[in-house]
C-alpha cells in the first residue's frame, strides 16, 4: 500500500502538507477490510541560524515561524523575540529548511555556546546534544513568577474542550497539543504537532509574537509530563504547566526547583497538584 497523493492546503508552508490520506486495512477476528486514513504528516526541519546549521527536527510543518521562536527560547539562543530578525521556511525535496536571523547578541552567543547535535529522526528534545549531566542541574534555569490562584472550574473547562480546538488530531488522531488558557478556562492560543516538545515550542513562539502577557493563565499540554517539557515551560517563563498524565519525578523536582505550577489531570477527572509554591485553589 502506497500514500495516496492526497493532502490538506492549510499549511503555513507553501507545498508542505500536515496530512496525508493513505490506504489502510481494518482488522477484525473474521475478515480485512480496506479504508482511507488521514494521518499526520512529519516532516525534516533543518534549522539554521544566520546560515549555519544546527540542528534536524522531525515535525508538522505548520506554524513554523511560532516553532522557530519557541525552539530558539528552548535552546537558550534568543532571550527574547527581538532577538530574532527574521525567519523563512523553504520547502526542499528531502523536508524544510528554517533559517533564521538572528540579532548581533544572540548570534554571538550562539556561536560561542555552538555544540555538535545528532538529531536526525527524534522530535524536538530539551536534553539532546548537551556535553555534560551538570547542564541538566535545576539551578541552571530560572525561577518563574509563582502562578495566580488557579480556578478548579477553570482546569475543568479547558482541559474538556481543548479537544475542539485540535483540528489537525481530530483528522489524523496523530497529533499533540498545547494550549495558553487565562484565569477563566478561555483559550488563547493553541498550536499542534506531531511532537510534544515542537507543539510547545510553537505554543511559546506564537505567544511571543502575539505579546500574550504569561502572568495569568495556565499552559496545557495532550501529552506526558516530562523533564524537557518542564524545563521548555519554566525558560519560555510560563507559571502553571497542566498536563493531561502523570510527570515523573524529575518534572516533579525541577518544577519545584524553580517554583514551577505543575498540575495534571487524573484518571477521575480531578487534579493533582504536584508542585505550586504559591498554590491556591479557587
């Protein structure tokens, strides 16, 4: 079975498409039953910074100018969005090009921190290609503003219709999100990707942007708690992380370290409120 030439047009990328309808087979105990299935497209996006490479990511391409301001807060090359000129996505052949354009601070800083990265056939990860286990030590992330009390109601809301809002995994059922919400469980931003780490990043990139104020409000992920998403959420200077399943215990550590809000949902439909400085629930 080949992927059928099929694709959505709804790309921020000309000629990159998020999904692809392939044949299948539907298997039961008594017989085999071809259908179409959409699934989400994932894509090699080679990021280069004022022309020089560094690093290859697997991802949607969708929304990619937000993933390149988010995965340079994540990568510790740009402190803020001024710190980035420009950004164009050019399709190639063998996936997408990012070049990015950075301010004579940043680019400086780049070069001097530049490390040898192996990420040909990962999603975007906070830990790949670092030298040495001490630069996973809490104490080197900031602290973020404690989180403002937290409206129960408000987790409840957001985290029963963040579902509406993801059309990219309604279609392909393939695809993770991640979402800003204010006080009141109202969605202000919400991007998708194949990727956990990349849904972040665009998250953080398109809230850069936009100037979306992190004071109040929670961010809220689809997927698994884990260190990298902890350390993503506290750089980008996000208060509240809510995550649909359990962290572990790194997540737990580092985001009581840096007075990080970590809450996830339970298997009943409550909360649990893994580390939160200043906690308090409405």
């Amino acid at each position: 079975m080949t992927a059928a030439l099929i694709s959505n047009s709804a790309s921020e990328t000309p000629g990159a498409a998020t999904w692809r309808s392939v044949s299948a087979l539907s298997l039961n105990a008594e017989d085999a039953t071809p259908r179409g299935l959409d699934v989400a497209e994932e894509t090699p996006l080679a990021v280069r910074y004022n022309g020089v490479p560094h690093a290859v990511m697997m991802g949607t391409p969708l929304d990619l100018e937000d993933f390149a301001v988010g995965f340079s807060i994540a990568e510790g090359i740009a402190s803020s969005i001024d710190d980035l000129k420009s950004v164009v996505a050019t399709p190639r052949e063998d996936g997408i090009t990012i070049d990015v354009v950075l301010a004579a601070a940043a680019l400086h800083r780049c070069l001097a921190r530049r490390r040898v990265r192996a990420l040909r056939g990962q999603t975007s990860c906070g830990i790949c290609g670092i030298e040495d286990l001490e630069q996973l030590a809490p104490a080197e992330l900031p602290r973020v503003r404690p989180a403002q009390t937290t409206d129960c109601a408000a987790l409840r809301r957001a985290a029963e219709t963040l579902r509406d809002r993801q059309p990219l995994a309604a279609r392909t059922r393939g695809a993770h999100a991640a979402a800003w919400v204010n006080p009141f469980g109202e969605f202000a931003l919400v991007r998708e990707d194949v990727g956990r780490h990349n849904a972040l990043d665009k998250l953080v990139g398109a809230a850069l942007r936009g100037k979306v104020d992190f004071s109040g409000g929670f961010c809220l992920i689809t997927s698994r708690c884990s260190y990298e998403m902890v350390q993503k959420a506290v750089l980008a200077g996000i208060p509240a992380l809510v995550a649909i399943s359990a962290p572990t215990a790194l997540a737990v550590r580092v985001a009581q370290a840096t007075h990080l809000t970590l809450i996830t949902l339970d298997r009943k439909e409550n909360f649990i409120v893994y580390a939160a400085p200043d906690f308090t629930p409405a």
